[in-house]
C-alpha cells in the first residue's frame, strides 16, 4: 500500500509518498481501506513543527480526518463489520465525558499515526458510522472541523433557537458553525475579509454579514446588529488578535469558544470581567459528540462544504493551497 510520512517537522515540502506493508488488525481492532482526507490549520503547524499541543514523532503518518470502508475486523469486534463507511475520531481514546490529559496522546496526525494512507488500523471504539448521504469526501471533513463547531455550540450550554451565533472567517470549522447554527434555528453573523466570501456565507443561512477590513471595529458592528445585547455564541478561530473584540461582542453570560491560534496579540482580563463573558477553550471533541452531530446533520441532510478536492498523488499541492488561505470550508484530498 502506499502512504505518505514526515520524515521531520521542517514543512510539508518534505511529505514523503513511501510504500509499506498493509497491516493487518488484531483483537479488537479494524483495518479501513481510506478513501479520503481532508486538512486542517493544525496539520500545516504539524508539517512545520509548530505545533505544541503534544510531542511529535518521526516519520509521522499525517491527517487527523479521514473516511473510508472497513475491510477486515479482529477478533471481539463487535461495534463495525466489513463494508461498514466509518470515519476515525479526532482523539482515538476520547470516547466521551471530559477531556482528560491521557486522551490528548490518542491525537490522530499529531501523537500518533494519522490517516493520509490507502490503509489503516483503528481501535474499534475509535470509529464512527458516516451518514449515508454523505460521500466519503464530504464525510472526511467532519472528525475535526465540524466536531469543534459542534462541541462550541453544545458542549457547555446547548444553543436553542433563536439565538445568534458569531462565526469568524469562512474556513473549516466557522463554515461548519454557520451550517449547524442556521439548521438549529439560530441567526448567524459572519466576518471576512473577502466580499466574495460573504456573499457564500449568506447563501448558506448567514443573516448579518461584516467586512473586517472595510469595518475594522466589526465588534461594534456585531453589537449594533444584535440591538446592543451582544450574541449568545463566537466561534473564536483567531486567537489573541481577534479575541478581545470577540469578548466585546457576546452578551453576559454569551460563550467565547477559543478555537484556533491565527493571530497574537494581548488580552485585557477586565473585559471577561466586565462584560461577564465566558471563555471556553475547544479541542475538538468526543465520540458522543461526533455521534450526536451525525445525527443532526443526518436530520438535516446537512452537506459540508468542500472548496477543492486534489488527488492523493498531489498531497503536498494539497498543503500549499490551504496554506494560502483562499479556500471557503475545507481542503480534501482523494485517496480511493
């Protein structure tokens, strides 16, 4: 079978197409015949060896989403059987409850092994069934991207209709938050630097839209669209920079859901203080969680929105594109 490593962490020009042996599973465990991947920002900080929430090995298999066909079963597994469409979860030991230190060591593409293989073995209780309208593209965009929108708008406090959601930026998981937001009933309002952009988000459910770069104190903006309240919702993917003025949005008690790192900046602590904000951070989530989204976007007929797909010869263009950060939803790469 073929497959792709990282010898070291020093970009993703050094993605290596090798061949190997297809492995074979043991008790326990599954063996799924991949049949696409998709990318996220952490996987470009992986590449890089910029990312710091776990240790890297070498030689790393990389990609942390993926989907495919079970094709063979060990002994005592009793959850998936061949010709079962699956997808692996985020963190393979995360099965439900609260994030524990032990479940950040299971971290598909980080941790340990990923998925950008034609073949790979998961631990039985490390997968989960893909709804069956989805193709196996669409359905390897969800184990990242779309859990963490899930996990930012039903982890703590369950969104209810009604409510308003602030997503920021059109990539992966802010797209996957409009997307769960509009089908839950709530009103989305969207930021992006691109016009073009906007005009998408508002055609997948988005009711406010803001250019923030023609309107730099979009937090202003934000509030004056909600009357003064403030939302009840920020999907929160760039980091310190953009951080503060999403506090400044959210009314009190309203959730700050820190996603992603993009930007650097400081943080004023009285404004969490004063606006009565709460700030929670987001590691994608569980197995349940993935379950429980399936469900909805099953309901819901929900379809992700993937901007381009690139074949599994071309990985590494795959990488470059995302890199760009032109892209609207996510970044596939095919492998069957």
């Amino acid at each position: 079978m073929r497959l792709y490593r990282l010898p070291k962490h020093t970009g993703f020009d050094d993605l290596t197409l090798m061949e190997a042996e297809e492995p074979r599973c043991g008790r326990g465990q599954v063996l799924v015949r991949m049949r696409a991947a998709s990318l996220n920002f952490r996987d470009l900080a992986v590449a890089t060896g910029k990312y710091t929430m776990s240790a890297l090995p070498p030689d790393l298999v990389p990609l942390s989403d993926g989907a495919g066909e079970v094709v063979a079963v060990g002994e005592a597994v009793s959850r998936v059987k061949p010709g079962d469409r699956v997808a692996g979860i985020f963190m393979q030991g995360w099965i439900g409850g609260h994030l524990e230190p032990e479940h950040r060591a299971t971290a598909l593409g980080g941790s340990i092994d990923g998925v950008l293989a034609e073949y790979v073995v998961f631990d039985e209780h490390g997968l989960v069934h893909i709804p069956e309208h989805l193709s196996y593209e669409q359905a390897a965009t969800l184990p990242c991207a779309a859990v963490t929108a899930w996990n930012a708008l039903y982890g703590l406090a369950p969104l209810e209709p009604g409510q308003t959601v602030l997503v920021l930026g059109t990539g992966g998981v802010s797209i996957f938050g409009l997307q769960l937001a509009h089908a839950a009933g709530a009103r989305v309002i969207a930021t992006s630097s691109s016009d073009e952009k906007l005009e998408r988000a508002q055609a997948l459910g988005a009711s406010g839209l803001i250019n923030y770069k023609s309107t730099p104190e979009w937090q202003d903006a934000v509030r004056a669209l909600t009357g003064g309240l403030g939302v009840d919702h920020v999907i929160e993917v760039g980091g310190p920079g953009t951080l503060g003025r999403s506090i400044q949005t959210v009314r009190p008690g309203g959730i700050v859901s820190m996603i992603g790192v993009l930007t650097r900046g400081q943080i004023d602590p009285l404004s969490i203080l004063g606006g009565g904000a709460i700030v929670r951070g987001i590691f994608v989530g569980s197995r349940q969680m993935f379950e429980a989204m399936n469900r909805a976007i099953a309901l819901h007929r929900m379809e992700p929105v993937i901007d381009r797909v690139f074949p599994f010869e071309e990985a590494k263009a795959a990488y470059h594109y995302l890199k760009g950060a032109t892209h609207i939803g996510k970044v596939v790469i095919s492998i069957g």
